[in-house]
C-alpha cells in the first residue's frame, strides 16, 4: 500500500496522517507494507512524523527544483516510484493538488481511478479493494473496483478516515530517491504564489460547525448562526445555494 504525503509551502496536508490511517488497516488486512512517498524540498523533517502515523517505508524525492507543485514533474516523479515499487494500492488526498497529481499519474502507469472516496475495505473473497464513493450528487453511494489493472488508485476525501494513535517508538526504513529530472523548456514555471488572506478557520480543521442552507432564508439571517457558533466556539458553515445566493462566502 502507498500513500502520497502532501505538502504545500512547507505544511504537511492533514489528511496525509487519515491516509496513513486507512493505509495501514489496509495493509494490515493485505498483510503487506505500507509505504509513504514525499516529494518537495527540505523534507526529511518529515520522516519522524510519517512513521509514527504508521509508514513501513517513507520514501524522499528531495531537491530544490521540487519547493513548489509542479504537476507534469511531480506526476512524472511518482509514476516512476509506482513503476518501481509496484504497490497494489495507491492513496492520495482528493485535495486541490491531488485531484490534479492522481489523474495523471493513473493515466502514466495505465490503471483505472476512483475519486473522491468516503470508504476503502478489502474484499474477503477476491482480495481487490471496494472504493466507496458518492454518485449522482450524493444521491447513491457507488462502490467501485479495480480487478484487472494495478495499482489500484483512488483520491480520498479530508476529514471521513481516522487517523491512527502515533507510535514515536516505531522504526521503519528512509529511502532518499533521485527525482531525475533535466530543467528544460517543456516544464512549467511557478512565477509567483498569490495567497488568499482569510481570517476564517478552514472549515475542515474546526471541532464545531453550525450549518445553514437555503432554509436560513437571507444573508441577515445568518447573523443568528454566525451569534450561536461565536457562543459554542465553533465555524459557520453553509450549503452550496447560500453560497450561489451571495449570502455566505465560497470557501464555507
């Protein structure tokens, strides 16, 4: 089993530690290793951290070149360490940068994907791995699998996996990969970063969400929520139509 292990501007992504969670149930019921691949710059520091959220194996793609994501590199990257590694599984967060990595990376090493997934389990009979995920706008819940190609490749959604107790006393190998590249004129150039500046909390990281939708019934009415989550010490949080109605802002 191997995870991809996010990192933007120096930040491990936190679902990193859910798939390193999942990741090691899963390998647990495969009885096989669980690998983490990381790729960036000024990494190792993030070693410790990725074996005692359950890594067998934490696999460093470390060069300056590499600070920023780059999609065609990095997809160039991990498909190479998948060929090499041949994993049965691969996970990554169905974040911003890892609905853009997975897609590119399946099509390299020529498997099948399922995105946005809220459910991984093993099949007891046929040992292949029941990707869960919702369909039709949520409507359904679709399980998918994989039976013919590996690795079996799929995006999970932040916040639905548990992460698992860290172990800081458990040993596991680093292995520091080349990433085996020339700088030419076919790569993309990151000219700058534009950071949007929110005084929000990432409605993913907040403990206690009061949620509106349409029903609220107007922008003014949402002084009621916004008044019970500043009481409850919580984050507002709304449905797609408040957001279209212009009553609440998008990244709620």
């Amino acid at each position: 089993i191997m995870v991809f292990a996010e990192c933007r501007h120096g930040v491990m992504a936190p679902v990193t530690s859910e798939l390193l969670g999942i990741g090691r149930k899963l390998a647990n019921q495969r009885q096989v290793p669980l690998s983490v691949a990381i790729i960036g710059q000024n990494i190792d520091k993030y070693s410790a951290p990725l074996i005692a959220a359950g890594a067998d194996t934490v696999i460093l793609v470390e060069h300056e070149g590499l600070a920023q994501f780059r999609e065609d590199i990095f997809s160039k990257i991990l498909a190479r360490i998948i060929q090499e590694q041949k994993p049965e599984v691969v996970l990554a967060g169905a974040t911003a940068i890892g609905r853009d990595l997975a897609p590119r990376v399946s099509a390299r090493v020529k498997t099948g994907l399922t995105a946005d997934c809220t459910k991984l389990e093993v099949d007891a009979e046929t040992k292949n791995l029941r990707m869960t995920r919702p369909a039709f706008g949520g409507n359904i819940m679709a399980t998918i699998v994989c039976p013919d190609n590996r690795p079996q490749m799929a995006t999970v959604r932040p916040g639905v996996m548990q992460k698992i107790k860290k172990d800081t006393s458990k040993k596991a190998v680093v292995e520091l990969v080349t990433p085996g590249f020339e700088k030419n004129n076919k790569y993309v150039e990151v000219m700058e970063v534009v950071k949007t500046v929110s005084d929000k909390i990432d409605i993913m990281d907040a403990k206690i969400l009061i949620a509106g939708g349409r029903g609220v019934g107007s922008k003014d009415n949402f002084k009621l929520l916004e008044d019970l989550a500043e009481a409850l010490g919580g984050e507002v949080a709304s449905s797609r139509a408040s957001v279209d109605a212009g009553w609440t802002e998008k990244d709620q």
